[in-house]
C-alpha cells in the first residue's frame, strides 16, 4: 500500500474517531502523518500506534482556534517532516439544539471549531502548498450541511461554512495546483456517538435502543464505521483523484439518495 508513499499529511483531530482512522490509514499507505491534536494524550496514542507497527506519525499539540498554536506546530512539521502536501480538515465539535434552544455561547463555539478554526488552517496551510505549486484538502462537511437534520441548528450553520469554504478554495487555488474536495459523511460510529448516547440516555436499555434507532435512519441500516471514511479520503487525496476538485461526496448510507 502506496498511494501516498512519503506525502507529508497534517490531519487535525487526528488522534481519535474519524481523524484517528484517516491518519492510521494514511500512514499504512506510506504517509509521513501528523497529527494536530488539542488532546495530547490521544495525539500521541495514535502516533504510537502508528509507529509501533512500523510507519510514520508524530503528534503535535495544536488548538485549531488559536491562530499562535497553529503556527507553532506548522513549524514544527516543517522542520521534523517536511512541507505538507495534504491537509485534512478533520477536527470539530457537535451540538444538540434547534435556533431557539441553542444558547449564543454554544453557537459561538461551534462556529470558532468547525469554521474558524478550518479558516486558520487554511490561511497559513495553503500559502506553503501555493510555493510548491501542489497539493491536497480535504475537508470534513458533513450531510448536515446538505440536508435538514432536528436538533442540530449550530451544527448544521457549521458544516455549510464547511461545504461553502471547500468551494471557494477549489476555485481560488486550481490555478496553483491545489485541489480541495470534502466529505459529508451520515452517522458514523465514533466515540463521539458512544458518548453523546451515555449522557443523554443513561439507562442501558435506552441506550441500545436509541443506537439502534440512530443506526437504522441510515437506509443501508446501520451507521458508518471510521475506516470506511478513511478509505475515500485515501483516494481523493491521492494521484488516482488527480482530476477531482471542488466535489462534496456523500458516504452516507444511502441518505442523501434514499430517503
């Protein structure tokens, strides 16, 4: 496995859920990954495992909402792996609500994560890949900004500015050799997920039954596993996408299409 054989990829939120499988998978695939992590201990979790099982991975602190942590672990990816060629978008945060019960606190810290945040790797990653005149983003939107879902006012506001951004830097920097595609995944079985289902639902038996009822909304039944995510952006991120820019994919389960 090859298809990105010594690719410098800075993969944000790297050290768990989607972003853990995506930095794992690229690493097998010959990928000199860091990973950008505002929790240390599973940054360098992720990178141990990677490395223990004979590839390349370094953890690097970083809060995406702090423009300062950005370009210190920029900097240090530069100067202990060299110049990234692939930046993936990955880090971001939920939150249950509709826009009368989102508080403006929630809201604000939404919009910082998921779209600011991205705005800020995107402002100091790109202008690297600009000199090299290469390179590849991908971004991760999700269904919700395609699609009307309850309960995730805040959410939804986010991943559009997520979809909306992809398609303002594949038009910007096509002309430099940068493409940038994104992913809007359905549900996806995450620590997220396992989490969200323990505090809103404490009792073992709601529990399983509100996970059955969040994996059946998905017409193929069941939720997205993380691998299977990691496995389109391996591709679009890779030579064998060299004529993709500017797309959303839905790996959904069928929603988008189905339901």
């Amino acid at each position: 496995m090859s298809k990105l054989h010594n690719q410098v990829a800075i993969v944000t939120g790297g050290g768990k859920g989607i972003g853990k499988a995506i930095s794992t998978r690229f690493a097998k695939e010959g990928a000199k990954v860091a990973i950008w992590e505002a929790d240390p201990a599973a940054g360098e979790a992720t990178a141990k495992e990677i490395t223990d099982s004979g590839h390349q991975a370094q953890a690097f602190l970083c809060d995406i909402t702090a423009e300062e942590s950005i370009l210190t672990a920029l900097t240090s990816v530069t100067r202990d792996m060299g110049k990234p060629e692939i930046l993936i978008n990955n880090a971001g945060i939920a939150n249950v609500g509709t826009a009368t019960t989102t508080s403006v606190e929630d809201f604000d810290k939404i919009m910082e994560v998921n779209a600011k945040g991205m705005f800020l790797c995107l402002k100091h990653v790109l202008p690297i890949m600009e000199g090299e005149r290469s390179g590849v983003v991908l971004n991760l939107a999700s269904i919700a900004s395609r699609l009307g879902i309850a309960d995730r006012f805040a959410y939804s506001a986010s991943k559009g500015a997520v979809l909306a951004m992809t398609l303002s830097v594949a038009r910007d920097f096509v002309d430099h050799g940068i493409r940038c595609n994104c992913l809007c995944p359905g549900r996806v079985h995450t620590p997220f997920v396992d989490g969200f289902l323990k505090k809103y639902y404490p009792e073992e038996n709601e529990r399983n039954e509100k996970f059955d009822e969040l994996s059946k909304y998905q017409p193929i039944g069941r939720m997205g596993e993380p691998h299977e995510i990691a496995n389109i952006a391996t591709f679009l991120c890779s030579e064998e996408a060299s004529f993709i820019t500017g797309g959303a994919y839905d790996i959904d389960g069928g929603v988008m299409s189905l339901k």
